[in-house]
C-alpha cells in the first residue's frame, strides 16, 4: 500500500525533480496547438537523470522540442532514434548535459522524456509542442483532452517487442502541479466552453464573440486528463486553408511547397436518411480484464469501467432494429461468447443476451484482444447482414500496433466502432480501430454524454456505407496537386473528412480553386463541392504542413509492419527523411538535444529519478489470473 508523503516523492520515497507543468493551448477552429512546459529542479546532493513517461494524443504530431539551464537555450533536432539514443548516452557518459524525447515503439500515444545530468541545485525548463485536430462529437462540440493519466498496458504474451516502463502513482498523489490556460478562435462565434475540470470564466476577447481565453480554476491537481469541449455558432462549415511552404524547404518538398487543408462535413439527402438501414449483423466485444474494475475517473470513485461498459451496451442491445442478426463477445485472458454464432435479434434473444450482460464481471484476468478479434474475423458474413463490431475497452493493451494492424486486414468486411472506457483509455487504440475499420471512435469518460455517443455510433452503423468515393480537384492551369492523406473510406453524416493535399506550381492568373467529392449512397450517386482562394493564410505558421507530414508518416509505418524485408528498410529510411525535413517525431526518430556550451563536466555518477503519472487504482486490486504487465514500478535500465 502506497502512503502519501509530505514533499515531492516517488512510491520510492525518491525525491520527484519534476516541480510543475505550464501548458498553453491555442485552438484555431478545429486544430489546437499545444505548448507544455515541464519545470525540474535537482534539490538532492548527486547529478541527476530524470525520466518522465507519459501520454499524448495519439495523433498529434510533435513538432518542437527545447530545454532551457541558465541563460543557455538549446533547440533539439530530430535523428534516427538509435543515433539519437548514442548520441545522448556518449554526452551523459563525458559529462555533458542531454535531453531526449521518443516516441513509444508499441504506441503513438506514449513518450519518453529523458533529462540527463542534472547537477545539484540545477534548474531546467523542457519545452515541447504539438498539433492535433479535435475531433467533433455527438452534440457538435469539438473535443480536446491532455491526457495526464497513464493507465498500465497489458503486454500479452508472445506480442512484438518490448514492453515500456512506467513509474506510476495513485492519480490523488500526483506529486507535481499543472497550469492550464487556453486561446480559442474561429470564424465563428464561440457559444460556450465545457470541461470535465473547473474552469474560470470565459473571457471574451472581441465584441463578435470570434476569440477567447479560459483557464483552469486554481488548485487543480494533475490527477485526471483535463478535456475541454468547445461549442461555435453554426458549427462545421466546410472550409479549405492554404498555407504557405517554409522558405529554406527545397520547393516541390513537402515543407517547401504550399499545402491546403480542407475539411468537409457531408450533407447526404434526406430521403436516403430516412430510410436506415434495418439489417445489419451486430457483434459486440466486452472488455472483461481486471482494469475494468477501476474508477471511470477520479471524481466519481464509485463508478467503475465495467458498470460504464454494461451500461453502454444494454442501451445499445435495447435500440438494435429488430430482424437483424446480433452476438456479444467478452475478453480478458481468454475469451467466451454468449450464442455459438450470430442469431437473429427478437424479443427471446434480446431478452436471452441482457440477462448474461447485466451479469458481466471484470472477472477474465488480462487483456487478451487480438484472440477474440481473430475469433469474430473467422466467422462468415450473413449474406445481407453488413458486419458492424462494437468494441467496449479501457484500451490498456501494450499491442496496440498488432491490433489496429489486425483490423485494417479486415477493414472490407466490417466496419468497428470502438468506446474508449474512463480516464487514461488509450487514444491510439480507440483512434485507431475506428480509423482502419472505416468506423467511428466514441471516449465515455463519465455518465453525463454517454447516451447521445452511444446513438451516434447506432446511427452511423445503421447509415449503408458510402461507396466509391473519389475526390477530384480543379486548379488553376500551371498547378498540380498530390494528395498526401490515404483513401476516404468512410464518410458519416455531419462528421468531418480532413484531407490534405500539396500544391505544387505557380499560377500568375487565377487564384480560386475547388475540389468536388463524389460517393454513391445506398446506390444513390451524390457529391460536395468546395470552392476556395489559392491565397496562402497568413497565421498559420507550419501547422497544416505539420499535420500533412504526420499524416504521411502514419501512413508510411502502417506501410511498413505490413513489409518485411528490403521494401521494409526503404519505407523506413523515407519516414526518417520525412520526419528530419519537417521537424514532426516518428515512431522511428526522436529529438535530441545536447548541451555543448558548458565548459565543465558533471562531476559524480549519475542517479536515475523515474517521474510518475497517475493511474486508477488498477495496482492495488487484486486480480484474477496472474497478468504480465507492460508496466510496472521498477526502475528500467536503458539499452
């Protein structure tokens, strides 16, 4: 059992050199810009290494990394992640300060922050900087969170790779403070500002509403992923932004070249709306592991994941359009089922199915995914019956690769819509079944939203799919374009489709441009045009460049687990290049920064300090079948 001691301590009773978090969030329409800063100061009498692991959105594109001791400020630079591990184990071993932050290599939403040789007294400020899109949810507000909880990863056993190591702490002990303030501005008018922390006021920064400030109310404790949600007048027009390629990138590059954003919210006719679909095979997938048994989050203990889970999917089995065929999966170290195959849905067999669910326990041990994906991807398809899973988990799996990998083989005959479970559900995975199964990701954090989450995702299952969708682009004569996002293979009903496109060529002439998005509907042909100023924004920076780059790096080493041999190496060495050029972090690259200016070396061996994240009670419970954790307390030495 873990006591709560006075001062900044780890479980060990180590001293904590981690101080506070500052983080600044600017929104511009449906991007955020996320600017942390990270506080250490070395109070024991030793050199230090301090090593921090924790989460990030697992879509973001980390895009700038810094350290400033003293008057000294030093700009990493991204290299290929073992050069850059070498490079910061030679400095640490003559003396010299080195800062090092990579990218987990079994999921995007986990990182590294390595603080190397921190001398008695010292103080450091680390800088680092990312970009995301909010994704929009069921009641049209956009939903931002900065995950601070860092639930434990179960590493199954026989899984690729590494399992990472994470020091971790009790969410309420959390031994260093945050400071949160956000900027927000649109086109639109801003309505209002949510968020499942307390906030101070909306400050509105003009008179047409178009920008404001909001912060979180003093006192908060880091102890829970802070989410905001954000609400504009007439949400969700279709827009494109232009912007301009960075002056020292070689034009037709990436970074050199203009790349345009557009965000498209299809509008389908109504008649072909009214008439959802009422078929459809309904196989749903219970996270039944022993993480389910923890608190959803930190200010409602009582609730726990499974009771969400339960919840979620007896409203689900209560609104399936009868005549459908339907079987519910639950996991953990094995997995079991309630029908032997999929049956068709009545009141007996919708009955037969809410007895079991209302009994489900967080009673299956670890979290044994991939055998029951495996299992459901075996059966036939009902000739007919659209495939539609429903995945319900906590998302504390140490495979996400393998899994979203394992979906994407059998992304043509199904589409999945996952539910990320509580707090610290890990976004990379919900994210990303949702994206390679050409479904939607829903993240149920409390009771208060889960109902109109639920119907959406019911809603999209039951909209036929839209099939042979093209895009296609008219642009001045002179001007090319090259799509750098992969194929839309799914489109829903006022849910946004981002692509992005580098233009390259120069026009003297005409400035507009348009780009046309055609799509069959349940046979109905249909399409949306966008018409738009080739005119590059003027305060975007490199933001929409940074997404395109890590949309193409995503895409590229989704590429690259699917190859193996020579193909393998050369997509490899193209995310390098890639990832150096634009400054954005990839699962094989990482920044390293060095201090070179200090005349005199660190004197002492160094003392490796392990910074912890909060987690939700899962280490304290106790389990039903002996579980490999991916993550545990003890102090990991570096390869």
């Amino acid at each position: 059992m873990m006591v709560n001691c006075c001062g900044l301590l780890t479980d060990r009773k180590e001293p904590v050199p981690l101080k506070s978090i500052e983080v600044q969030l600017e929104v511009k329409d449906h991007v955020a810009t996320v600017v942390s800063t990270l506080n250490y100061e070395n109070k024991e009498d030793k050199p230090l290494e301090a090593v921090f692991v924790f989460p990030l959105p697992g879509d973001a594109a980390v895009c700038h990394f810094s350290a400033q001791i003293g008057q000294t400020h030093i700009v990493a630079e991204v290299k290929e992640k073992q050069q850059a591990r070498e490079e910061y184990d030679d400095a640490l071993s003559s003396g010299q300060q080195a800062f090092l932050l990579e990218e987990s290599d079994q999921s995007p939403d986990i990182f590294s922050l390595s603080v190397g040789s921190l001398p008695p007294g010292e103080s450091a400020s680390i800088r680092l900087e990312y970009v995301t899109e909010l994704a929009v949810q069921a009641d049209d507000g956009l939903r931002f969170c900065l995950p601070a909880v860092l639930n434990p990863r179960y590493q199954p056993q026989g899984s690729e790779g590494p399992s990472v190591q994470v020091t971790s702490v009790p969410a309420s002990l959390v031994p260093y403070s945050l400071s949160f303030s956000a900027r927000v501005s649109s086109p639109r008018p801003i309505s209002k500002v949510e968020s499942n922390c307390s906030l101070e006021p909306l400050q509105f920064l003009n008179a047409d509403q178009t920008q404001a400030t909001v912060k979180l109310a003093a006192g908060h404790k880091f102890d829970r992923d802070v989410e905001l949600l954000i609400y504009y007048k007439d949400a969700h027009q279709p827009t494109a932004v232009v912007e301009a390629g960075q002056a020292s990138a070689k034009p037709g590059s990436l970074m050199g070249d203009p790349v345009v954003t557009v965000s498209l919210y299809p509008e389908f006719p109504e008649d072909v709306m009214s008439s959802l679909a009422s078929c459809g095979e309904f196989v749903f997938l219970m996270d039944r592991s022993g993480s389910m048994g923890c608190p959803m989050n930190n200010s409602t203990p009582q609730e726990t994941r499974i009771s969400s889970a339960r919840d979620t999917l007896l409203l689900l089995l209560k609104s399936l359009p009868m005549g459908c065929y339907f079987n519910i999966y639950s996991f953990g170290s094995e997995f079991e089922h309630i029908f032997p195959t999929s049956v068709e849905y009545s009141e007996k067999t919708m009955e037969e199915a809410l007895k079991k669910v209302e009994k489900m326990q967080d009673d299956l041990g670890g979290t044994e995914i991939l055998l029951p994906l495996k299992h459901i991807y075996a059966q036939p398809c009902i000739p007919k019956q659209p495939r539609q899973l429903f995945i319900f988990t906590d998302g504390e799996v140490g495979n996400t690769k393998e899994v979203t990998d394992l979906v994407k083989m059998n992304a043509g005959t199904h589409r999945c819509f996952s539910f990320g479970i509580g707090e610290g559900a890990s976004s990379a995975l919900i994210n990303g079944m949702a994206k390679e199964g050409g479904g939607h990701a829903q993240f149920i954090t409390g009771t208060d939203r889960m109902q109109p989450k639920v119907m959406q995702s019911l809603r999209f299952a039951l909209q036929p799919a839209v099939e042979d969708i093209s895009v296609s682009w008219d642009l001045p004569k002179g001007v090319s374009s090259t799509i750098l996002s992969p194929p839309i293979t799914a489109m829903f009903q006022g849910q946004r489709s981002l692509i992005y496109v580098q233009l390259t060529g120069q026009t003297s002439e005409a400035t507009d441009g348009s780009v046309t998005v055609k799509y069959s509907l349940a046979g109905h042909p249909s399409q949306n045009q966008l018409h738009f100023n080739l005119k590059p924004a003027e305060d975007t920076g490199l933001t929409v460049h940074r997404l395109a780059a890590r949309t193409v790096i995503r895409s590229l080493e989704s590429e690259q687990r699917t190859h193996r041999g020579q193909q393998d190496e050369e997509v490899k060495k193209m995310v390098v290049e890639l990832s150096v050029q634009s400054g954005v972090s990839s699962s094989f690259t990482a920044f390293i920064a060095v201090n070179k200016d200090d005349g005199k070396a660190v004197q002492g061996p160094l003392v490796r300090r392990n910074i912890p994240t909060p987690f939700y009670g899962i280490m304290s419970r106790a389990y039903s079948a002996p579980m490999p954790m991916a993550m545990d307390c003890s102090p990991e030495i570096r390869k």
